[in-house]
C-alpha cells in the first residue's frame, strides 16, 4: 500500500510541469506529442498562444472558438506526435 501510494505521488509530480508546459513553450516549436500530453486548460492555453503566434493574431479567438480549435487540433494530431501542432491547428 505505502509503495502505490508512493508511485501516485510520484506520478502527480512528475505530470506537473506537463500541465503548465504552454505557459513556457515556444508555441511554433511545440509537437502534436507535447500538446497531446496537456490537461484541457493547458490545450486551450496553447491553442490561444499559437493562434496569437500565427497569421490571425489581430482577430481575437473566442471561447467558443479556441475550445473547437483545440478539438480539431487534438483530432488532427491523432497519430502524428511528431507533427507541429500549429501546423494541425492551421488544418482546414
């Protein structure tokens, strides 16, 4: 029992710094692989900063926007961890 709940512990930790990864990362350099392994609030992070990094900066994403932008952007990274995911967001 004190074995598992050590290995939970650790695994929380270690998934930490993969939650608030879109706060540091350079959003044009960031895999499919990398945006994959978010929670859901450090996607919609990403999807903002790469959609602010790219050709529409001036347009304002809504919420309702970004949460599709990430949906279609999880949806076209799907077997692709190598792929850029500003390249799968930009996918029509």
């Amino acid at each position: 029992m004190k074995l598992t709940l050590t290995a939970l512990a650790l695994a929380a930790a270690a998934a930490l710094p993969t939650l608030a990864l879109a706060d540091d990362m350079d959003p044009a350099k960031m895999t499919c692989a990398e945006f994959s392994a978010m929670d859901k609030d450090g996607m919609m992070k990403a999807i903002d900063a790469m959609h602010m990094a790219g050709p529409d900066a001036s347009m304002k994403m809504d919420a309702a926007a970004t949460e599709e932008a990430m949906k279609m952007t999880t949806e076209h990274c799907k077997d692709k961890p190598d792929m850029m995911a500003m390249d799968a967001m930009m996918q029509k």
